[in-house]
C-alpha cells in the first residue's frame, strides 16, 4: 500500500530479477538507437511533438509518481515558456539556445514562485491550488498585448543553432529536439536514483517520518517542484520552436489534464511510463484530429477506464505480465 | 459613478451566492466521500442545459424546473456514484479527482458536440422580470431573487447539516464511518445520496444562472476552478466558512471589476496567493 501501482510493479520486477542492470542498459541503448533512425519512417514533426509531450510528462511524473504531489497546472509551465521563448526569438531576435534558455529560466522561476506557495498545504489542496495559479496564468496570457490573444504567438522562426546550423528542415530540427529529449530524460533519471530522489520517495511513502528523521520535508518538495517546471518549460519552449507559434491551448487546464492522463496512462512512478503515455496519447488525437469533439469525450472516456481499471498503465501491467511469464 | 460601483457589487454578490452553493457541495462530498469533485461546475452545466432543454424542448417552465433540474442532476449523480466512485474510495483521493476529471470532459465534449460553442439564452420568469429603483441603483427584480434564494438554500443546508438527525448522521460520517456504520446506519446509501445532494445544489445554482449567464457548454468549468480557489482560501472544514468565504469573493471580484477591470478574473487567485502566505490552512480551515 505504498506509492503508485508503477512503482510497486517496478520493485517487484526488480526483486523478481526481470530487470538487471544489464538489460536495461541494452533497452535504453536499443530505444536510443531505434530514436535516431525513426525520422525516415515516421513524420518528424509528429515524431518531435511526442517527445515534447514525453519530456513534460517526465518532468510531470517527478513530482507525482516519485514525490506524491499532483500538480494540477503544469500547462502553466509549458505554456509560459513557449511564449516567453516565442517571444524573445520573434520580437527581440535572439538566438535558439538563448531563446530556450530564457523559456526555461522562466518556467524555473515561476515554479518557484508557484512551488513556494502551492507546499504550504498537502494533499489534495495542492492540486487544487497548482490549478488556480495555473488558470491565472492563463488569464494572464489572454490579456498581455504581445501574445496574439486568441491567435496565439505565430511565425517564430527557428533560427540557426550556434548561428550555424539552420534549424529550418524538419529533420536537423528532429535530431536537435531528440538531443533534448535525452539531455531532459537523463536528468530526470538521474534525479529519480540519486540520493536526493531517494529522500523524495521517502517523503511519499510517509512524510512524518521523513520529517523526523530531520529532512527538511518542504524544501526537498520545493526543490522537486521547481527542477519539474524547469523540465516542463525547456519542453514547452522546444514545442513553441518546432511548432513555430505558441498558443492558449498550452496554457489551457486541458493541457494539465492531458499530462495527467500521460502519465496516469504509460505508468505513473515509472521511468517509461509517462514517455509511453505521451505516446499514446499524441498518436491518438492525431487519428481523432478530424471527428472534433469526440477528441475530448474520448480522452474524457479514457481517462474514466484508466482510473478505474489501469491504474498500473502500460508499463506496469508490461512488468506484471513480465513477471508472471519470466523468459 | 455610484450606479456603476453598486451594479458590479450586485453582480459580484451573485457570483458570490453561486460560489457559496458550489463550495458547499463541494464541502460536503469532500467531508463524506474524500473526493474532490471536478464534474462539479460541468454539473452545474448540466443543470442549467436541463432547464434550458425543458423549456425549449418540453415547453416546462422556470418555476417546475427549479425542482426538476436539480432532481436531474441529483439522479446522474447517483449514478456517477454507484458505477464509478463507489470503487475508489479505498484509493488515494488523487484518483476520485483524476475520474471525475475525466467525466468532465466527457459532459463538456457531449454537450458541445450537441449544441455548440455559441450560448443559449434564457428568459426571466415573468413573474420576477423588472425591477425596482433604489434611489442609489436599479434593483432588477431576477437578481435580487437570485441572491436571497441561494442564500436560503446555503443556511438550510446548513441548518439541515447542523441542527437536525439526518445531519448529525452525516457529520458523524464524516468523522469515522465505519464506526457509524457499525451502529446501524446504511452508510454506502448514504455516501451515494450525499454525492446526489452535493451535486443537486450544483444544478440548482445552474438553474438560477440560466437566465443571467448564457447556456454553454463551456459555463463550469472556468467556475469550478475558482470555486477550488474559493474552497482552498476559505477552507474545507466549515460550512458557513464556505457560505462566507464565496459571497465575500464574489463581492471583492465585483469591487475589482469596478476598480480595475482587467484584474477582476485574476484577482481571486491573488487572494489566494495571500492567503496562503498568510495563514495557509485558509481562514476557516483546520489542518488535517
């Protein structure tokens, strides 16, 4: 009874000698590789809007599924980002990289901000305060005169990365953006088996006795809270390059929910779980693009099924089903 | 200048009564059931839909719809709770916000697949079109009925919760459930009438909306979120806090939107902010 179904699969498949070391050094090599050649199969474009949405989702699932905080209004993050960046590269001319940087930079300091006040109370409050921050945020957005309003932020241009490479062609864009997906991914899983992802997980599982044990429980959530909007911004403002417009539907609580539903999805507190969810989910609305309103009323319809009846998502009931027929 | 500042405060004070009846609801299936309710604002919808589709459709009017609205509402949201939340409550409430989420956007999606985007207007009842001057404003007669009907329907919940034994069931159920239902009481029934009351009251406040708001798919779930606002400032664990707390928030959006406009959708979130900073577990709340 201690912490999301993904993660309990996870440990059990770890006791049950289903995951080693070794194997999962050849599984993330393999999915690597499979990353660098999957461009000249798939649209790059599509292919470059997962692993957006899968950076989010991981930044996401650091605070849900390892530190046991729902954040309601992670769009706010993503969104900010992508028109902070959209903005700095439109209207200032900066560079790509600095671009991102400020994207990111702001989503760090507004998670900070939001971070600092949404702690000071537990459990489901904090849901719902994330949520209000978020939607003033988006309020926010609508009203600034440098946002396009109801058009969004449009015609950003890519720019040149290191003021030499052209960012302009679909597939120079993809192998930049899957460099930032590893860099994103890798420290969220750095963070996750680090000492400090393990104080976290602590916290989750009991958070008075993390407490008397001396860890300074606020400032570990903080810290979590501020490195996930950071991840969730550097996403958004990848998203506003590849895009090349930054829009109110990134900043919108439907966005929130859809992260949720990410990484509720894939596995939440699993390391590929909410990469998988992204997955899922992207490749869903983009067959449903066309039918309209059904898109919602299925994300609504599937998001009713995974809470009742896939709680483990996708690589949890992978690892049980590993674990029940060992190869 | 004054008509103006006291015409925002009317329309403050009415977002406020309808603040006052969702967080209510809100309370109380949180009080019982541990679940945040999200469907609650696409509930409040639907409230006002059911009443907006009887007169267009069955040609009933405002005064049976009072009542039939609601009792909509109330039996869907007997069912939500029979056939989904009913499984969760052994969970982590993380899960009960997660599925009414979810139902949220299956009601928004069906009813904007079903009548659109654009809004649908209600008449005011015959009886309570007009007005009255006030020497200082123009008092439409709809509104101020608006006001002290919610207002009524707040301080009988509360009575009912407080002063009588059906009451007193519920806040011992909130207190330790399996200890009242070790003395007899049907608790699971009570769970799901509960959940039917909470939301009832949020399809009532949709049928007093009708005539003031338009009908739209879209008209819960901007509100529902400042109606989380309103519960985290004023805090989960009194009932005339919640009362308190929606109508002084409504009054402040009022005051704002005749100060400084545009603040007036964000100023809510600040209250929040300070709040929070100030006494965290909100003004009437008690950790727990």
């Amino acid at each position: 009874m201690s912490g999301p179904p993904g993660i309990q699969e996870t440990r059990a498949a770890y006791r049950a000698g289903i995951i080693t070391p070794r194997r999962k050094a050849l599984f993330f090599a393999a999915m690597a590789a499979v990353g660098l050649v999957l461009p000249f199969a798939v649209y790059p474009v599509f292919l470059m809007n997962v692993l957006v949405m899968a950076l989010f989702a991981s930044a996401f699932n650091l605070l849900l599924g390892y530190t046991g905080l729902l954040s309601f209004g992670h769009a706010a993050f993503l969104g900010s980002a992508a028109y902070v960046t959209g903005g700095v590269v439109k209207y200032w001319g900066l560079p790509v990289e600095l671009g991102l940087l400020a994207g990111t930079a702001f989503a760090t300091a507004l998670g900070w901000i939001i971070g600092g006040l949404a702690i000071r109370r537990a459990g489901i409050y904090f849901a719902m305060i994330t949520l209000g921050f978020a939607q003033m945020v988006y309020f926010l957005v609508v009203q600034m005169p440098w946002t396009g309003g109801e058009d969004g932020l449009q015609g950003i241009p890519r720019g040149k990365l290191l003021g030499l490479l052209p960012l302009s062609g679909n597939l120079t864009m993809y192998y930049f953006v899957y460099a930032i997906f590893l860099g994103g991914f890798f420290l969220v899983y750095r963070t996750i088996h680090s000492p400090f992802g393990h104080v976290l997980r602590a916290i989750r599982e009991n958070e008075p006795r993390a407490l008397s044990l001396g860890y300074d429980v606020n400032r570990y959530k903080l810290v979590a809270f501020v490195i996930s909007a950071g991840l969730a911004g550097l996403a958004g403002s990848t998203k506003a390059l590849v895009l090349q417009f930054a829009a109110l539907t990134d900043v919108h609580w439907h966005r929130s929910g859809e992260v949720v539903l990410m990484t509720l999805l894939g596995g939440m507190g699993t390391v590929m779980g909410p990469s998988v969810g992204a997955l899922v989910v992207i490749t869903l609305e983009n067959y449903l693009a066309g039918f309209g309103d059904w898109v919602t009323i299925i994300t609504g319809a599937v998001f009713v099924v995974g809470v009742l009846a896939f709680r483990r998502g996708f690589v949890g009931e992978a690892l049980r089903m590993l674990r029940n027929f060992p190869f | 200048m004054a008509q103006a500042l006291f015409g925002q405060l009317l329309i403050g004070l009415i977002n406020g009564s309808f603040y006052a009846l969702l967080s209510l609801g809100l309370a109380i299936i949180f009080g019982l059931l541990n679940i945040v309710n999200f469907a609650h604002g696409a509930l409040y919808m639907v409230g006002a839909f059911a009443a907006w589709f009887a007169l267009e459709a069955l040609g009933i009017g405002y005064w049976p719809a009072l009542l039939l609205a609601p009792a909509s509402v109330f039996l869907l949201g007997v069912v939500i709770e029979r056939t989904m939340l009913r499984r969760l409550y052994q969970l982590d409430n993380l899960y009960g916000l997660l599925l009414t989420f979810g139902l949220t956007l299956i009601l928004e999606g069906l009813f904007h697949h079903r009548y659109g985007n654009s809004g649908n207007s209600y008449p005011v009842p015959e009886l309570l079109q007009g007005g009255t001057h006030l020497g200082f404003m123009f008092l439409p007669k709809y509104r101020a009925w608006v006001v002290v009907v919610s207002l009524a329907v707040c301080f009988a919940s509360w009575w009912v919760i407080e002063r009588t034994k059906l009451g007193s069931y519920l806040r011992a159920g909130t207190e330790n459930p399996r200890l009242l239902q070790a003395f007899g009481v049907n608790v699971p029934l009570m769970f799901t009438l509960t959940y039917g009351f909470g939301v009832a009251l949020a399809g009532f406040a949709g049928v007093m909306a009708a005539p003031i708001y338009q009908v739209t798919p879209a008209m819960g779930s901007n509100l529902v979120i400042v109606v989380f606002a309103v519960v985290v400032i004023g805090g989960m664990g009194s009932i005339l806090g919640s009362i308190v707390t929606g109508v002084g928030l409504g009054l402040v959006e009022g005051l704002t939107k005749f100060l400084h406009p545009p603040a007036a959708s964000t100023v809510v979130f600040v209250v929040m902010a300070v709040v929070l900073l100030v006494r965290p577990a909100g003004l009437f709340g008690r950790e727990r």
